[in-house]
C-alpha cells in the first residue's frame, strides 16, 4: 500500500507551524502539520507586530484572535540603571507612522487555540504524531511517525523549534551562544489602566518589560541574572508583586500575580543555513534570541509569509532546489540582521565600559530628537512579512 502524499508537510504544531499550514494551503497546496496539541498550561503571550497581524489577516486567523488581543499604542524606553552615563526616556506613539496600533499583544494558549480551530475548519491534514525519522529522495521526502505511520512530501517545512528534529535530519548545523541570565515571565492584574502602553525598563542584568492585555491585566518579562531570577522566581506572589512595583515604579499601581510563572535561561541560535535539500526551516528551527524588542515569533512569521510568496502558484515541485536555495537568501540578511541587533542592545545593557554606554545613550537621545530616524526604526520594527 502507498503510503499518504501531500504536496507540503509542516512539522510542528506551535503558533509558526499552524500558522504555515494555513499559509500553504491558502497558496493552493495539499498540506499536513505533524506535531502534538498543545497542552495549554503555557502562561506566555505573544506581542504580534502589525506586519505579522497582516499575515494572519491573509491566511484567514485573526479575526478569531482580536478578542483575546490588546493594542500596542506606544512603546516606551526607560533607562534604570543608574549609571554615570543614562539614556533619556524615549516613547514611540504608532500615529508617528500612520498605523493604529505597532501591533497587538496575545496570551500564547489563545493563538494556537485559534489556529488549530482555522486549520481544521480548512480542512488541513493534522497529524498529532512526532516526526521520527525522515528518508530523503531526489524528488520527495519520506517521513516516519511516532505512531508506526509514514507520510510522502515534496517539501518539508521544519517548524519543530530550537532543538528541531527536522533541521538535524537535514544536516544543518547551528550557531549557538549563551547569556548569565534567565527570563521570569508572568501574567499580572493592576490597578492602574495601561493606556495601551508597553514599557520596557533597562536595567543592569536586562530589561523588565510590561506589555499590556485586555483589561487591567499586562504581561511580564524581567529579565535578570540567572541568580537573581532563581530569587525572585523563588518569592511568594505577594513578595514578587511588591518587587514588580517597586521596579516597575508603581506605575500600574496595586499589583497581583494572575498565574503561574515561568523561568527561561536564555540563549541564542542561529541555522547556518535555512534551506537544505528539501527542507526549509522556520521559527526556533532557523533562529533563537532573547525576549528583547518582540522579534521572535514576528521573525517566524516573515520566514512562513516569505516561503508561501516563493511558492504562490502553487508550482509543481514547491521543495525544488532553486526555489529553496532563493528561500536561504532571501531570509539570510534579514534573521542575521536582527539577531545581531538583539544581542548587540543585550551585551550594551550588561556592559560595564563607559563608552559603549554612551553610545546606546547617544542612539537612544538621537531616536528622541531625529523624527525621520525615529519613523525609520519604527517602520523596521514592524516591518510587514
């Protein structure tokens, strides 16, 4: 007995991987995403930047999602380090450009719910097997399943994260750095409205950043030593929340834990190369930084849109070598780009050194006073896929 065939198999079934299978079989294809649901205990949310609102507009996702999402209006920079040498606060209004919202914020259990709905209302094939072991042919790729089943592709897309069985199947090696310091993150409930504000305090061991939700909830990510996160994680709710205002400068006032938190050590990787022979990677498969500056999931989305426009057609081998080589290339400047940007601003923030203090505060002192500079770094932020 044949086995299965699709035109696209999608492995990994979190927001990146979902959101492709949409993306292809919106493009015409026969499609399947292997992965296993989500367990829905991840408290995390997802800032959304108006580029990656556009591709879920166009693969049929965000309507369902908007009553979950809360606008990011304006941005702001505080500096609270109290070094020799501070950068001025600095506020980005999205009017400045000529946009509603940078984009929206998203509690993670909330989109993959809504694709998971998108994808079986589309009727996109979902596999909740693993991925086992994959055979790779001049024209298609063989895939075996945790579940004693196979699956026959032309194109395999690897949405399977960091530690992705895809990439690794493809012989694709990686880049990887590591950083003293771990990410608290947990959901709050506050006294004070957040006016749609997202305010990211630079500290000596990271940022603490609040990102607004519905109501008068925001979400939390505090980055710090990997010491100092173990304390805090360790404090009850009611030390933690005296310790977030006392950083935080009360300025969402009373504040009350709103879940479970969570502890992430933090890292970075980068895929040496994107594409392989009938693989292409996206999301965690392709790059990994730290929660600075909402790039990640806004990054993953760039690499799904960009496959699904080189695709559009559909064409008759959509995993060809010229096609997929043209993917490495184009996704290259964009993923090296930002993860150099990430990590740049993450060491400016950690180091000691007077001059390279000076120069993020000249940046910063120059994004307040230069307009033109100001809507030029905006409008990259949140750059449409």
């Amino acid at each position: 007995m044949n086995e299965p065939r699709v035109d696209i198999a999608v492995v990994g079934a979190g927001p990146v991987g979902l959101a492709a299978g949409l993306a292809f079989s919106e493009a015409g294809y026969t499609v399947a995403v292997i992965g296993p649901a989500g367990r829905g205990r991840d408290g995390r949310t997802s800032a959304l930047l108006a580029g990656s609102v556009a591709f879920l507009e166009k693969i049929g996702a965000w309507l369902a999602l908007e009553p979950s999402a809360a606008a990011l209006r304006t941005l702001r920079i505080v500096d609270a380090t109290d070094r020799l040498i501070r950068a001025p606060e600095v506020s980005f209004e999205s009017t400045e450009i000529d946009l509603e919202a940078f984009g929206y914020n998203i509690p993670n259990v909330a989109l993959v719910s809504a694709l998971e709905t998108a994808i079986a209302e589309k009727g996109v094939r979902r596999i909740s097997a693993t991925a086992a072991d994959f055979e790779f042919a001049a024209d298609s790729v063989q895939i075996a399943l945790s579940d004693a089943s196979t699956i026959e592709c032309r194109l395999v897309v690897g949405a399977d994260g960091r530690h992705s069985a895809t990439r690794g199947a493809a012989g694709i090696s990686v880049d990887t750095w590591r950083y003293d310091q771990s990410a608290l993150v947990v959901n709050l409930e506050h006294s004070e409205r957040h006016h749609d504000t997202s305010t990211e305090f630079h500290t000596t061991t990271g940022p603490f950043t609040l990102v607004p939700l519905p109501g008068k909830k925001s979400s939390l990510v505090w980055v710090g030593s990997t010491r100092e996160t173990s304390e805090r994680a360790a404090l009850s709710d009611g030390g933690l929340a005296r310790a977030i205002e006392q950083r935080s400068a009360s300025i969402l006032g009373r504040i009350e834990i709103d879940g479970d938190r969570q502890v992430f050590s933090l890292g970075g990787m980068t895929a040496r190369r994107f594409a392989g022979e009938r693989v292409a990677l996206a999301g965690e498969a392709a790059h990994v930084f730290p929660p600075i500056g909402a790039q990640g999931l806004n990054l993953g989305y760039r690499d799904v849109s960009t496959l699904a426009d080189l695709v559009a057609g559909p064409l008759a081998d959509p995993g060809a070598s010229e096609l997929l080589a043209t993917f490495d290339k184009e996704r290259r400047g964009d993923i090296v780009s930002r993860s150099a940007a990430v990590d740049a601003l993450n060491r400016t923030l950690l180091s000691d050194l007077l001059p390279i203090q000076g120069v993020r505060g000249l940046g910063l002192f120059l994004l307040d006073r230069l307009p033109p500079l100001r809507r030029a770094i905006m409008r990259r932020g949140v750059a449409a896929v």
